[in-house]
C-alpha cells in the first residue's frame, strides 16, 4: 500500500508556542508525514512583538493566512488547540482551497461575531486578574497545573508558557463562511476534570455522526498534544489513513 504524505500544521493555543506539540511530532513524522508547528505573534520566541505592536485575533490569522501561503502548502492538515480554534477557522475561512481538513483539539470552535470570552465567560474575571499586573494588554499565563498538565511534564510547560495579547480574546471573528468549504473535521476533546466548567465536549459531542466529522475523547488534560500525545497521533494517523 502507498502511503500518502501528510502536511500538518499546528496552530497553538493562548500561551503555548509551537514547541508545545514537541511530543506529538516524532509519531507523526515517523509516519512518514510533515509536521508544521509555527508560533503565533507575540507568544513564545514572538514575545518581543507583544511589546512593540497591538496584536489581536486577526494578527494571528494572518500569521496562520501567510504561513502556508508564502510556503506555498496546499492540502494542509490544519490542527488547532484550544484558542487556536479561533486562528484555524479564520483562516480556514480566507483559504479553504489550501485546506484539506481541520483537527480540533480541545478547542472551543467559533462561529461568526464570536469571541473566546463570549464562549467561555468564565475565563473573563480570571483573566482580567492575570492581566492587571501587565498594564491590561497582556495576560499572563496560569500555572500548567490549570490546564491540568500531568506532573511529569508541568515544569518543562510551565518554563515555556508566557503572556498572551488580552486584544485576541475580546476581538469578535468576522466568518464569511467559506469555512465551511472543508469538508472534513476531527474533533478530540479532553475527558479529564481538571477543575474548570468546560462547553467543548458538549459542542463535539453535537457533531458525532454528522457526516465529514469524527469525535474522539481522550483522559488527559486540556494540552492533550501532551498529556495523550501517543493517543492523539494515533488518532490523527487513523484519520488521514495511516
């Protein structure tokens, strides 16, 4: 049997960078497929740009937009964690004719006029707290532990996480709907309570059995690129044959 490259491309979630799938790359390209991890601006080896710019949702979009564009990738593989759900759609929705599918991985997904804090109100007041000691613009990050990183890894995550522009979680996104153009969705959810009222598995749960959609649910913790990385590549692999 030929077995057919795959390019993905992994979109992080609010404070992480793209070393955050590190554990997840090996199986996949392994596998023989490529694995893309860029970081968004102002996070992670961008941080310095959150200090010399406004960045918001549509920044990140537009980093995402640019990454396979200017490198010329088409049938992309697009895997969003967490807020990276907000960046994939979006650019999902600028050019869907590069893209191939969407993986969800623990992330909330938009619909047009959303906003993180709109979908998730009880991130609000935590995190206009976490970000009063860095002038309003920036939120710091929560301890790994929050996210419910298992023991082994909180360290190494917690030296990675930084500060992350407060302007992605209150910009609304602005859908045309061309989105919806990708005809196939993974969507794998974290069944671990790791103390934190969450509406992802319920929203995922709404699309098991809707044609082009496969819904999975894994016992790590919200970074499941971490905590179930082996898990989650094989499910990945399973959905785009091997």
């Amino acid at each position: 049997m030929v077995r057919i490259m795959t390019t993905f491309l992994f979109v992080p979630g609010a404070f992480h960078g793209g070393w955050c799938f590190d554990l997840i790359r090996p199986k996949l390209e392994d596998n023989g497929h490529i694995v893309l991890t860029p970081t968004l601006s102002g996070v992670g080896e961008k941080a310095h740009l959150a200090t010399h710019t406004t960045i918001n949702l549509d920044t990140h979009i537009l980093d995402i937009v640019n990454f396979i564009t200017w490198n010329d990738l088409s049938d992309v593989v697009l895997c969003a964690h967490s807020y990276g759900a907000f960046v994939a759609t979006g650019a999902a929705d600028k050019i869907p004719e590069r893209i191939a599918s969407l993986v969800y991985i623990d992330a909330i997904i938009p619909q047009d006029g959303n906003t993180l804090f709109g979908l998730l109100p009880n991130l609000v007041a935590p995190f206009l707290q976490l970000s009063t000691d860095l002038g309003g613009l920036l939120v710091a990050p929560p301890p790994a532990a929050v996210f419910g990183v298992v023991p082994e890894h909180r360290d190494w995550v917690d030296s990675k996480l930084t500060p992350h522009p407060i302007a992605c979680f209150t910009q609304k996104i602005s859908l045309s709907g061309h989105y919806r153009d990708v005809a196939r969705r993974l969507m794998v959810y974290s069944a671990k309570d790791i103390g934190l009222p969450s509406a992802i598995p319920g929203q995922y749960e709404s699309f098991r059995g809707v044609d082009g959609c496969e819904v999975y649910s894994l016992g790590g913790g919200h970074d499941l690129m971490i905590d179930s990385a082996d898990e989650l590549a094989d499910i990945m692999l399973q959905f785009v044959g091997g």
